[in-house]
C-alpha cells in the first residue's frame, strides 16, 4: 500500500449523466464529504461508493455500495466507474504531460481536468475550445508574482 503522507487530497464525485466535481481537499473527513454531496448532489440522488469507511456516515440519500478490497467492482446499478475513469485521466495527465503537480498548484490541475470534462471538449473543434478557454481567461488575472510566490 502506498502511504497517504506526501500526497494532497483531491476528492471527486461524478454523475451518471457526466457532470463531474472535483477539488483539493485539505482535510479528508466524513463531514466534509457530506458537505460537498449537500452542496452539489440532488436531494434525491443514490450515491454509489466503494467500501472506504469515509462514507459510512453520510446521511440524507440512498446509498450503494462495492467492495473493491474483496474483488467487487460492480453490483447491480452500483459502481464507480465514472469517477474512477477521472482519476486514471487525471493520472495520465500527471505522467505524460505536466509530470508534477505541486500542492500549492494541485487545485488549478484538477480545475483544468474538470473543465475539460465538462465542457466536453474532447468532442470539440480546436476553434470552439480555444473560444472556451479564452471566455473562461475573462476577467481572471494570475501573475507571475502570484504564481510563483504566494
């Protein structure tokens, strides 16, 4: 098992229908999980998790669950396929094309990856995404100084 010490938290949570959201974490815990499935999940929504005791608290919604630790990757409509296809995605971006994120900058990867995802653009001409991106630069300035010292 790898140990958890010198990695940043990023916790994520996607729809059947697509929609992903995913952030830093700074501290990893049941009532900060609940918060962001309040903040972002239907009141009716079933939330499909693995075995992690993290979620063993969560309230409020229907909740399905596999045991990836006993070789169970699906039951039934229960799986985490969506979210776990972002984080090979995520990983594969990390080792072929940035190969470090460090964790002052780890939270403006993880936006990039989620804005890619969202927005779809992977089915897009080159022209509609630059368009995208150039909307999204709009009004949002990052220096040099801010990115390198603060």
């Amino acid at each position: 098992m790898t140990s958890t010490k010198t990695k940043t938290p990023v916790v994520g949570m996607r729809c059947r229908n697509g929609i992903l959201v995913a952030a830093k974490m700074d501290k990893v815990n049941s009532a900060n999980i609940q918060t962001m499935i309040d903040k972002h999940a239907d009141a009716n929504a079933t939330l499909c998790t693995d075995e992690a005791t993290i979620y063993k608290g969560i309230e409020g919604y229907k909740q399905l669950m596999v045991n990836h630790s006993a070789g169970q990757y699906v039951d039934g409509t229960a799986h985490t396929n969506g979210i776990e296809s972002v984080w090979a995605l995520l990983k594969r971006g990390y080792n072929g094309v940035f190969h470090h994120f460090s964790d002052k900058h780890i939270g403006r990867y993880v936006d990039e990856f989620v804005f890619r995802l969202n927005d779809d653009n992977v089915k897009r001409s080159t022209l509609d995404r630059i368009d995208s991106i150039v909307f999204g630069f709009s009004g949002n300035r990052l220096s040099y100084k801010m990115l390198v010292l603060t």
